[in-house]
C-alpha cells in the first residue's frame, strides 16, 4: 500500500493580493549554530541590513501557530516561520484573462502574452495565477500545470487543494492532448509534416535551452504546416512531452524560429519589463483531456489570435492588444 504524504498545515497568515504567504523551513542539522531564530533569518535571507528586525518588531514573522516571533525567540529546529514578503513595484500586464470554462474543480484560463503563470522571480503580482485567485475570489486555486511568459493561450487551474494532484498527474503521464499555434517563416524546403525528436536540456540561470547532439531522445513534437500567407506560415504543434522551450527549440531546428523569439535563434536577453510589442507569435491552442473527478471528457479551445498572421503590420509595428 502507497502511503499518502501527510497534508502540509494551513499556513497561520492568510494570502495578501492573491499571493501566498513566504514558509521558510528551519533544518534540525546546525541547530546549535543559531541561538535564536533571528539569528538564523539574518544569516539564511538576502535582505537588507536591519529589514528582518524591523519584520520582527513589526511582527510580520510568524510560527505555525500564528504567534510572532521576537528577537529573542530560540532557535526551533524542524520548526517553519512564515511572513509575507515585501514586494518591488513591477509593471501592469495591460491585457485581460479570458475564462474558457469554470465549473467546481476547475478553471480554464486563456491567458494573454506577457503574463507568467506563477509567482516566479521578479513576476509575482503580475502573474495569472495572482489576478485569478484576486478576480475570481478563489483563494485556494492552483496550477495543474505552467506555460511560458511569452507564450499565450489555455492554461488549467484547479480550484480545490485536494484536486490538484490529480490533474497534475494528467500532465505528468500525458493524458492531455495539447495543441499549439505559431507563425513563423515559410520555407518550402522544409519537408512537413514532421516529428521531431530530440535531447533538450536546460540548465539553472541559462536562458536559452540546448538540445544535445546525439543525446538520448526526451523531447518529441509533430508539426505541420496550416496555411501559408506570403512568406509567412501558421504551424499547427503537437508536443508529445514536456520539455522547457521545445517548442521554440525544436521550430528553430527546422530553421523555422517563431517569430518574436528572442532567444531562438539569437539570444537577445528577456524582454524588458513594459515592452509588449511584437510578442512572440506562440499559442497554447487546445487542451483536451479526461476530467479525472468528474469523468467529463473535456476540449478547450482558445479565443486568441496570433496578430503576426491576422495582422502582420500590426504585429510588427504596434504593442501588444490582448
């Protein structure tokens, strides 16, 4: 019999605009190095001097039982404090997220380009899943799964905690078909339908990732050619697994990059906070998969057009309008 992980508790501080509170762990090995649990939070966080012992005498770091931690609070090993970080101003995302569907288990979100999906680095506020759990008053909403910043299009959350594994694990073991859109150039020498396969890797801190010649396949995607305007073309995805960037890898590959790629193939650094023009030209299209509480057979498709090829001008020369 498989033993469940026990359910982590609650935490003591409720979320602050649709963001969750910090937990900070504290290890039982090198107790004795730290007296007090201030001293161990100067020494483990990179904060500005003096920034934890006004926390503390503000009583922002909280136990598990919701009582504030004082600077002469002993050092608890095993233990976990909790506060809410203080956050740096970021730039609004101007565009709205579509909702595709929403029932009790699960929302079906369109998301614009530009928005991360989670809190993650320097997007925390600015992230869909911040303004859903704000917008839709949903507190205890997740992610089933994560799409790029740059790429837009369907993205699945799940309302209830206790669901959420369970829709994790479609993805895990590919139980849900998913379909993408991108434009890039048209090249007639370039045989589709394709499947390509191929080794991608990505390391920590690296922007762009790699595939590695010869390397044992873990990256599988189908592309085929939907219709051509010009010299440009609107390519229909099937990614088969997972990987960071596969798509924009493997379109790149096929000396195809999407248009408005900036790491495929040059790498031109990340888009600079406010810079929403000529967002790149990927859309998560389609989900379609087995509900795994309900037993509905679902399809989801996206409202969102990729103005490269509705509006090639448009694309190019003005920001960004969904």
């Amino acid at each position: 019999m498989t033993r469940r992980r026990p359910r982590s508790a609650p935490a003591p501080l409720p979320q602050r605009d649709g963001i969750d509170p910090v937990r900070v762990r504290l290890p039982v090995e090198g107790a004795d190095t730290w007296p007090t649990l201030r001293d161990h939070l100067v020494g483990r966080l990179s904060a500005a001097d003096g920034t934890i012992d006004a926390m503390i005498s503000e009583g922002r770091i909280v136990r598990a039982d919701g009582s504030a931690v004082t600077a002469a609070s002993a050092y608890e090993p095993g233990g976990s404090v909790w506060f809410h970080r203080d956050l740096a101003p970021e730039t609004p995302v101007p565009f709205a997220i579509g909702i595709v569907y929403r029932d009790d288990h699960i929302v079906v979100a369109d998301k614009p380009h530009f928005l991360a999906t989670t809190p993650r680095g320097s997007h925390i506020a600015q992230t869909a899943l911040a303004r859903l759990r704000r917008e839709l008053g949903i507190p205890t909403l997740g992610p089933a799964h994560r799409l790029d910043r740059l790429t837009a299009g369907l993205v699945l959350f799940v309302v209830r905690p206790q669901d959420r594994g369970k829709y994790q694990t479609l993805f895990r073991d590919r139980l849900v078909a998913k379909e993408y859109e991108a434009v890039a150039a048209h090249d007639p020498a370039v045989p589709l339908p394709a499947t390509l396969r191929s080794r991608i890797e990505k390391e920590p801190g690296v922007l762009a990732a790699q595939e590695i010649p010869d390397g044992e396949p873990n990256a599988e995607t189908e592309v085929r050619l939907d219709g051509r305007a010009g010299p440009l073309g609107l390519y229909r995805l099937t990614p088969h697994t997972g990987r960071t960037h596969q798509l924009r890898v493997h379109m790149n590959s096929l000396g195809l990059p999407i248009l408005g790629d900036p790491l495929y193939p040059d790498v031109a650094g990340p888009v600079a906070p406010g810079d929403f023009r000529r967002p790149l030209q990927l859309l998560a299209r389609a989900l379609e998969f087995r509900d795994p509480v309900t037993g509905h057979e679902h399809r989801f498709v996206s409202a969102r057009t990729l103005r490269a090829w509705t509006s090639y001008a448009s694309w190019a020369t003005e920001p960004a309008d969904q």
